[in-house]
C-alpha cells in the first residue's frame, strides 16, 4: 500500500509538472484527485497527445457500431504517445472486421477521465475528442442511435474503471456503497442504450486489474464489479467482453506477463500495443459468440495493419 501511495504522489506530480500528460487518462486523473493532500485543475494537454478517435459519426446507410468508453478505449498507449496514431482497441477491431467484408464504420465517442457520472454531465477531456463537440457522450450517443439506429450494428461500453480507481482512499464501509452506486450508474447507462436501440447487440467490458502482480492489489473491488457486470448483462441479455481474461488478471499473474499488457514501464495503467491488441481479440471472440459476425471472421490482424 506504502509503495502504491508513493506511486501515486509521483503520478500526481508528473501531471502537475505536465510531464506524460497521457496520465490523465484512464485512473490516473481520478486517483490524483482522490489524493487529500493535491488539488489539481485539468492540465493543459496538446490536441496531438491523445489520439484521434477511430471513425466518425455514422452517415447515409452505412453500418457502423458505438463504443463508449475511457481513455481505455482512447488508445492511450505510452510506447505511440504523441505520434497521433491511435493503436486502440477498438482500431484492432475495426481493421479486422474491414478485413473479413465487414465494413462497420466505428463511432468512438471515447473520452479520457470520463466516468459513469461524467457520461451525462460532460467529461473533462472532451476537447480530445472531435466526435464530442464538447458535449456529453450521453447526448452524442443518443443523437447518433436516433438518427441512425437502423444501421448499427452493435454498441461497446466500456465505462467504470475511472470510478473504480477514484475510490482508492475511501474506508471499507464507504467502498462498498460506492461500488454499487457504480454499478447502478453503469447498469442505468446499459439500460438507457438499450431502450433507445432495442435489438441492437449490446457489449458491456469488465475491469483489469492493472495492479494485478502487486499486493495488495485491487482484487476485491474488481472481482465485484466484474461480478455485477456479469449479472447486469444475464438480466439484460448484453454479453460481457472479458478483458480481464484477455489481460490475464482474473489468476495469478507475473509482473514480467502483466508489464508486457500493461505500460509499467512508464508507471501506466494503460494497455501497451499488445494489451491492446489482446482487447481487440476479446472483442472479436464476443461478437462471434453472440453471432454478431460469423466465424469466418480471423484472428485479430497484426497492429501494424490497424487503420486509424
């Protein structure tokens, strides 16, 4: 815990002195604003640091998906940081499916440091994100499955992990209301998607742990919201993307195995290229399982083939 905390401290610093501003994504923003003792404004950070989304809003009768999600989902990857290539999952999926004759155009309305509660009021990195037009997710996903929801094909969520590592301080007692207080918000979310795009396919992530080879690690509060996630999708016939599989954090991990999925390198709870690359294929593997795209659909292509 002393380790992880002195982890933390230099993580906020590193955004005060806006060195590796990528850090504001996913967890790190959030869990710098849990830190009592730091009071941080969202840092000033270049358009070119955080990739551009994969896609663009649907048009015409084109097919195209939805994915809502962090800066997971982004493509904040340290090892392309600054290169204004976006080697996401969700790049990784589109590429594959484009090259199997399934040409679903992405709408990655991705934002870093958004969280279940930021999805309706506006995250504060939206203005990395054109496809946002500085609003809410909630409001552009709604536009686009309104005026376009006879084309789509399937919707990806991947929210809550912001939410997850923003709780790092809070007592045991506090901890757990405040995990099912997430689980509500993102269960609303899931609903709400779904009513406004009846029988479309919904896919909803669970959570790595990202501190999976370090102890202790946040093994509880991620063994119970991948709990939830799972009995959400059972109750609302959503199916789960299980990239705590795919990251291997749901057993026993090295840190040699989890540092090569995950940048700790660069003190990063982000994917590296491989991490992502393993995201796309659970991503792949769930579509397939739940008939959305059929079996000739290969493995996941080599990144370096990845259109973003």
């Amino acid at each position: 815990m002393i380790q992880r905390a002195v982890s933390l401290i230099l993580l906020a610093t590193a955004v005060l002195l806006g060195i590796y501003v990528e850090r504001v994504g996913s967890g790190v923003y959030a869990l710098a604003h849990a830190l009592p003792s730091v009071q941080l404004k969202a840092p000033a950070i270049p358009r070119h640091v955080v990739p551009v989304p994969v896609g663009s809003h649907p048009t015409g009768s084109s097919p195209w998906f939805l994915v809502v999600g962090d800066s997971i989902s982004a493509g904040i990857s340290p090892e392309d940081i600054g290169h204004a290539r976006n080697v996401s999952y969700v790049a990784g999926v589109y590429s594959t499916l484009a090259h199997a004759g399934d040409a679903w155009m992405p709408d990655d309305l991705s934002c870093p440091t958004v969280t279940t509660r930021t999805y309706y009021s506006g995250c504060h990195l939206a203005f990395t994100n054109p496809l946002l037009g500085g609003e809410p997710q909630s409001t552009v996903a709604n536009r686009d499955i309104g005026q376009h929801r006879s084309t789509l094909k399937f919707i990806l969520v991947e929210l809550g992990s912001n939410d997850l590592f923003a709780l790092q301080h809070d007592s045991p007692g506090t901890m757990e209301k405040q995990l099912l207080a997430v689980t509500e918000r993102l269960g609303t979310i899931v609903h709400q998607l779904m009513s406004k795009a009846p029988g479309v396919p919904l896919f909803i992530a669970n959570y790595y742990d990202p501190y999976a080879a370090e102890s202790p690690s946040y093994v509880e509060e991620v063994t119970y919201l991948n709990g939830a996630v799972a009995e959400l999708a059972a109750s609302t016939g959503a199916t789960v993307v299980n990239f705590a599989g795919a990251m291997g954090t749901d057993r026993p991990i090295t840190k040699s195995v989890l540092c090569a999925r995950i940048a700790c390198a660069s003190q990063d709870i982000h994917p590296t290229v491989e991490g992502e690359r393993l995201l796309a294929s659970a991503v792949i593997s769930s579509l397939k399982s739940a008939g959305v795209v059929s079996a000739h659909v290969g493995n996941v292509l080599p990144v370096g083939k990845w259109k973003d």
